[in-house]
C-alpha cells in the first residue's frame, strides 16, 4: 500500500457509505451521515443492562473549532452508570439532548477537523481528555478552566460521549496517543490519572512532595492505582486501602509502600453523634485503623494528604487520620453523598477539606506525557467488545470488575492493535 505523506496512514480501499457496520473502516476523511451508537433515552433510565440500547443516529456536525474522531475504543467510568441510572441527577437535565450517548475516554484517529483548528489534521492519531469549556471567560484566560462557569464534563454533562462510531469534542481535548500502548490500553486511562494527577498536584499550597504520606482509599481501582503510581514518581510514599485481600499484591505491585485492610476495622459510614456511648466506640475502632498507619509510616506519623472519593463511607475517619495542616481531597463520592465528620479535628488542627474535579489541559497534557514517555503503566484488567458495553456497566454497578481500569472496542475489530494498519488488516482477516 502506498503511505499518505499527508497523514502517515497507508492508502486503503474502502467504498464510501452512509452507514458503516461496527469495525468496518470508512475512507479516511470521509464521513458517513449516520452512526451506531449505544443510546440511552430519558424513559429508559435503570441499570445499565436496560438503560443502554444500540441506536442508529446521526452522526455529529462539528463546529470550527471541534473536531470528529473516529472512535477505536472507549473507557469505562462510573459516569456511564450514574448516566444509565439517572442519579444523582438526569444528564437530559443538563444538555436537554433527546439522547444520551456516555463515555468519557477514547482513542482515536482524527477524521474531520473545524476550519478554525490548528493544531490537528486528519490521520493524527489521539486520546481525549473529558473538560469542556466555552474558552471566553476569565478563568480560562489566566486563571483555572475548571472554574470556568462553562466547564462541563464530555460524554456525562454533553450528550456526544465516546460510546458511538465518532465522537465530537473540542480540539483542546485531544493530546497524543502514547504509541506503544493497544487502541484499547490508549482508551481506558484518561479520565482517572488525569482527576487523580489534580488532586495530588494541583491544590498549591498542598501537592504532594518528595517523601510525603498520602492515603489512598479504594488502591485497586482506576483511581487508586494511578494514585500510587503517581506518588511514586514524585517520591512519595502511598498507603493503599483495599476491601479484598486478593487486591493486596496488585496494590503492592504498583508500588504502595503499604496496604491496609478496611474490612479488619469497624468505623465505616456516617459519623456517630459526637460524645454518644457509640462515638467513643467509632473514636476507638477508628484510632486503630490510625494505628495500622503508622505501622508503615512510623508511630506518630500521620499522612500529609488523604485521597478521598469513596465519601460518606470513609469521610469521618479520613478527617481524623491526616496530619494537622494536611489536606483530605475528594473527587466523588461512589458510597454516598451525606458525608460528616468531627469539625473539632478540622478546625483545631487546620486541616484542608479540598474538593476536585477532573483536570484542566495542562494538568491533563502533563500526566499524558507520563504515560507516553512509559514513566506509568495504564493498569487495564478488562477489555469489552463493542456487544457488552452495558455488561461492563453492569459489573462497574455491582463492584464486580476486577481491579484497574475497564475498556471496550468500538471500531477496533480485536484487542491487541496498534496502528491503523493493523485495524484494517484484522478487518480484513
């Protein structure tokens, strides 16, 4: 086949169709005007199993400053689910779009570019970040696009996620795909080492230092795993919390200088009243849990940052275990929302309760650059065909997946291909 100096992608045959069958590659540029899409619609809200239905669709018009990318494979995140479910709030009440199509992560190569887009050309090939924003506001002109009254996060606060044939973003979203990795190993990283790498980093006077002690809840999953890893590069130390012990050597083998059993403690969910016989029983427990923290950090030495997300589960004893002046940082809250906490501890000890939320360009561009340059591995532990999106959902749902992060193919016709060559040879195989 001949090369196309323009795009680096060898010549290809392909008749030009206004649909094209899961896996089978349109001319390169050429956009068809429908696409295969997993829909969900507003009377269909449930679990994912019910709420995910294949849907054929329009495919997306791009604005001047948008781009179309041709979807290889497509992350798994808790965002599907709560999309699927309607929780904590519709997406439709949101982006008042008749459908809802989730994802939030993606590799892809670049198939139609907005006259006004610089930056990228047809062929490149590329992972995207989830922010959005409108770009015409103080805080995205020299102060944090995550504060930006416009910030929105693609395939959960939009409607045009990574769960279809294409997938319409920003061209801010779109940084280089690390080419040693798989399509799908490229797919399922972006949103939680990014969300992660802002909240160790990104809270001045509080990023993680060289040395420091952070906690890290929920080790084994997308989030913690990236955490440890993280740490690790800045030369802090990460002591992993897991609920399973078969997840111990798995949080060890991403480098956690210690791993700590919940399920050996009794100080889980919302905070007793203060001063009540059963506070001094939660105080006790929880002062053990403290204990088993210090059998790796070294007696009296509580960690410098706690990373949250599990939240009313967790939220009262990561309030008492981190240092005075240290900082607890919580992205989510997957075991509730109603979270308490002893304000004493708070406010005597001036500790910071900091909130986070994804990662602006730069922050998400630097961890990328980890991953490119092999300074972090993408954690992946299962891979979906494009037929069981919803049974990923599903296992997300149920805390059934195993531990890491979940992907699934779109256009990629197997798992194991790293270039545009070796998709059309597997479609023609």
């Amino acid at each position: 086949m001949a090369l196309d100096t323009e795009t680096g992608i060898a010549a290809y045959d392909a008749p030009e169709k206004d649909l094209y069958e899961i896996g089978e590659m349109p001319p390169l540029g050429h956009v068809p005007k429908k696409m295969y899409a997993w829909a969900i619609r507003r009377e269909r809200h449930g679990e994912p199993d019910k709420s995910f239905q294949v849907e054929v669709v329009d495919t997306w018009k791009i604005d001047s400053h948008e781009v179309l990318v041709l979807v290889m494979a497509a992350g798994v995140n808790y965002n599907g689910v709560w999309a699927g479910l309607g929780k904590p709030i519709s997406p439709f009440d949101v982006h008042k779009q008749d459908y809802h199509i989730a994802g939030s992560d993606a590799s892809g190569i670049v198939w139609a570019v907005g006259d006004k887009v610089k930056t990228w050309k047809v062929g490149d090939e590329v992972v995207i970040h989830c922010n959005q924003d409108d770009g015409d506001d103080e805080e995205c002109n020299g102060g944090d696009p995550m504060f930006s009254p416009t910030q929105r996060i693609w395939g959960y606060e939009t409607g045009d996620g990574s769960f279809a044939q294409f997938a319409r973003v920003q061209a801010q979203q779109l940084m280089e795909r690390p080419k040693h990795l798989t399509w799908e190993e490229s797919a399922c990283y972006t949103l939680t080492l990014a969300t992660a790498y802002r909240m160790l980093f990104g809270h001045h006077p509080h990023e993680l230092k060289p040395g420091q002690n952070v906690l890290v809840w929920g080790a084994s999953g997308g989030l913690g795993s990236y955490a440890i890893q993280l740490a690790n590069t800045a030369g802090a130390n990460a002591i992993g919390v897991i609920s399973d012990e078969s997840k111990r050597q798995f949080v060890l083998d991403q480098g956690a200088k210690g791993v700590i059993n919940r399920k050996d403690f009794n100080c889980w969910g919302q905070l007793p009243t203060v001063n009540s016989p059963e506070y001094f029983e939660w105080l006790k427990e929880a002062r053990k849990f403290g204990k088993a923290i210090w059998d790796i950090t070294g007696k009296g030495v509580n960690v410098d940052m706690v990373f949250e997300h599990p939240g009313e589960a967790t939220f009262p004893v990561s309030t008492l275990v981190v240092k005075k002046g240290g900082m607890v940082v919580i992205c989510a809250g997957t075991s509730g929302f109603n979270t308490t906490f002893d304000v004493r501890y708070m406010w005597m000890h001036q500790k910071r309760l900091q909130g986070s939320h994804f990662a602006h360009l730069k922050q998400a561009a630097a961890a990328n650059r980890l991953m490119v340059e092999r300074r972090l591995d993408p954690c992946m532990s299962e891979v979906f065909p494009w037929d069981e999106i919803p049974r990923a959902h599903m296992k997300m749902l149920r805390n059934e997946h195993k531990p890491g992060n979940m992907a699934v193919l779109v256009q990629a016709p197997k798992t194991g291909l790293r270039t545009v060559e070796d998709v059309l040879e597997a479609a023609r195989g």
